[in-house]
C-alpha cells in the first residue's frame, strides 16, 4: 500500500478509504457477474459510508439491507428502491413497513411467523409485497464458528423440513408473493468447493419443490486475502461466478444474485493509528496504538489477523512485536509476534483490509470518539 496523501494531515486514528481501488474492484465485479447476467446486491453490513455506497450505486449494484436504517440508507444514496433486498431474522414492524412504503425488490423472510406479520403490514398499507424465503440449506461453509449461518444450529433462515408447509401457506396470503429463494450460509469463505456445494444443495432444494421461483440469492461470503493484502487486492470474482454458473441450474427466466460486502470493500480500507509507546520487557516487546478494539474489533471477536504495515518506517532492521490498543483489556490486541521494521512513538501503522466490518462495528467503549473516515480523493467525513 502506498499512501499518495499525507497521512500526517489527519488526527488518528481513522479509516482511510482507497475509492480508486474500491471503484476497480467494483468494476471487476460487475463485469465478471454480468458475463451470465447475475445481480449483485452490496451488503451494507460490511461498510454504509455514504462516499463508499455512492460510488457502488453508481457501478450499478443493487443493496442488501439488514435493518431498517441501512434500507434508509440506500434510499439516501440513490439506489432504486427495486435494486434493494431487505434481509434479517428479527425486522421489526417499523423497518417492515419502511420497506413496504418504499416498496422495495424483496423481503428475505426467515420465518413463517414474519411471513404472517409482513401480510398484515402490507394490507394495512394496501400492498403487495414480493418475497423470498431464506432457506437454511444445511451446508457448512468451513469458516468461523461466528460467522457460519448456514447449519441447521444456527437462527437464521427456515428449516428445510418447514419448506412445504411454509410455501402453501404463502400461496393463501393475498398481500405477499412469494418470488424468490434466498440463501447465505457464511462469510470469509476461502475454499470455493462450498459454493459448489452450496449450488449443488439449492438444485435439489428447487427440484424437490414445485413453485414458480423467479430468482435465486446465493448470499454474499465470498473471503479476502487478509495475509498478502497488495497481492491480487482485487478477489477473483471470475472464478467466484464461474463456479455459480458451472454448478447452479437455472430455469428459463430465472434471475440469479448474490449479496457481496466483504469482497467488495474489505482491500480498500485501511485503519491508520500512531505508535503512543513502544514498551519493551524481557521476553517481548509491546507496540501501543492510539487504534484499539473499538475501532477494529475484529481480531478480538475472532482472531482476524489484519496485515499490519509501518507507513513511516520501511528499514531493514527488524523487531518483534505485540501490537496493541490502549483499551482496558488484554484482548485489546490486534497481533503477537508481528516482525516490523524497529519502531518508535509517533511512527504510523496501517492495520490493512479493514474496509469490511471495521469501521461499522467501531464503538464508543471507554467513552472514546469513534475513529473518522478520510478519502483517498481528499474529502474527510468525521
Ligand atoms: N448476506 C447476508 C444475509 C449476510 O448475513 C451477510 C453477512 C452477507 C450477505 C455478506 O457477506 P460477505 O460477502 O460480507 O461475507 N462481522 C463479521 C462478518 C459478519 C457477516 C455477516 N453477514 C466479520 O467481521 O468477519
């Protein structure tokens, strides 16, 4: 990564956007997906800065939303209304009806019971509503115990053996019509074999089942290079959709999407922090930052290992290192026995590959302020 701005110019620590690499990568995407005419719909979970949405809606990506505030969001960012799926096991009545009023692509229910809640709310507004059922399929996707979604232990989706009983009672709600079949049963999944799995489970869901599906949502997950960020910083989205279109059967008029984040925005952002102290012991030596678990919770939460680069330093010399916030808790520690180029206080660190689930998990713990947002086209958002 190389820095063409000053990143002294800013109080750290923040997140630095590369939009020239997101734009690339977006690019990519869409290009690869629309060699078979798939959808892409970008997961705002994983980043909703509005510089950010803005240019992937201008790509021509359509969002998927998991509460009412990123649908609103959406909205404010000029994705057509239509372009959005609104995803999630627990909406409530307010977020439903906010989709509703915006009459939005698709409701991805989880439950029969939402089904019935979002029949009401519709013919109170006078709607009809389109619908997808988020299937859980039962596939392991091999990632992190806390982001696999897709096993039958998990909350989310309807269960297989709930299929048919869940389809004819669609069919007998007059507000709610059922178009779609949803699926998402992971994230930062690096072995493609899954997806095929994944392809090869959906046929059999669509064959055993008999209703007219106009679509199938294959989910995001697709992983990032979180260890060599600056090689392929663009994720291979041929093979990723190769291996869709090899192995999902799709009937005559059927749409296919999917609902990337991780890999679409995880590479362009980075989060900058200043070395406070370097403390040395005995047996190790410490690196605090002025960035902690607030701001990155990721390798506390699941021992994400972000690539971590000294931006003022590129010497020879080596040392080990333990790299750590200034938060009250050991596991405010984003890596052990990193090797660095010999650092000292005031040096600036990148914790890369930060872009996706980073500074949309940030919180105010120990009352700290929330990390700003500097653009790589200069605009700073706080
Ligand atoms: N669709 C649904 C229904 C999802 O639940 C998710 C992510 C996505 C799409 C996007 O998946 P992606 O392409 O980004 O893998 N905070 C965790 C990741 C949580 C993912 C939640 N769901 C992390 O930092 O690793």
């Amino acid at each position: 990564m190389t820095f063409n701005f000053s990143f002294a110019q800013h109080a750290t620590p923040y997140y630095y956007y590369d939009t020239d690499l997101l734009g690339r990568t977006a690019a990519e995407a869409m290009q690869q997906a629309q060699r078979y005419g798939y959808h892409i719909h970008y997961a705002l979970k994983s980043n909703a800065n509005v510089p950010l949405l803005q240019l992937l809606r201008a790509q021509g990506l359509g969002a998927d939303c998991v509460s009412g505030n990123e649908v609103q969001r959406a909205i404010d960012c000029g994705f057509n209304p239509q372009s959005i799926v609104f995803a999630g096991v627990g909406k409530t009545d307010d977020e439903i009806n906010l989709g509703i009023g915006h009459n939005i692509g698709c409701f991805n229910c989880e439950s029969e019971q939402e089904i019935e809640v979002i029949q009401q709310l519709a013919a109170a507004q006078g709607k009809v509503v389109t619908i997808a059922l988020r299937i859980n399929p039962n596939v392991d996707a091999h990632t992190h115990h806390n982001i696999t979604t897709g096993l039958e232990e998990n909350k989310f989706g309807i269960q297989l053996w709930q299929l048919p009983a869940v389809i004819e009672r669609v069919k007998t709600l007059p507000n709610v019509q059922l178009t779609g079949f949803h699926f998402h049963i992971g994230s930062q999944i690096t072995d493609m074999q899954v997806f095929a799995t994944l392809c090869q489970k959906i046929n059999e869901i669509t064959r055993a089942h008999n209703v007219d599906i106009g679509h199938i949502n294959v989910g995001g997950g697709l992983a990032t290079n979180y260890e060599t960020p600056d090689q392929l910083p663009i994720p291979d989205f041929a093979g990723y959709f190769d291996i869709l279109h090899k192995h999902l059967h799709v009937r005559e008029g059927q749409s296919v999407h999917c609902e990337l984040g991780r890999s679409l925005v995880a590479q362009c952002g980075s989060l900058i922090s200043k070395v406070l102290y370097v403390k040395k012991l005995r047996h190790k030596n410490f690196i605090i930052l002025d960035a902690g678990m607030s701001d990155l919770i990721r390798p506390a939460l699941y021992g994400a290992r972000h690539h971590i680069q000294n931006l003022s330093s590129a010497g020879k010399d080596t040392e080990q290192y333990d790299v750590v916030g200034p938060i009250c808790e050991s596991s405010d520690c984003f890596a052990t026995a990193v090797s660095l180029p010999i650092t000292q206080r005031g040096d600036f660190i990148a914790l890369r590959s930060a872009g996706a689930y980073g500074e949309v998990m940030a919180s105010q713990y120990n009352l700290r302020k929330l990390p700003a947002a500097v653009y790589s086209e200069g605009s700073k958002r706080g």
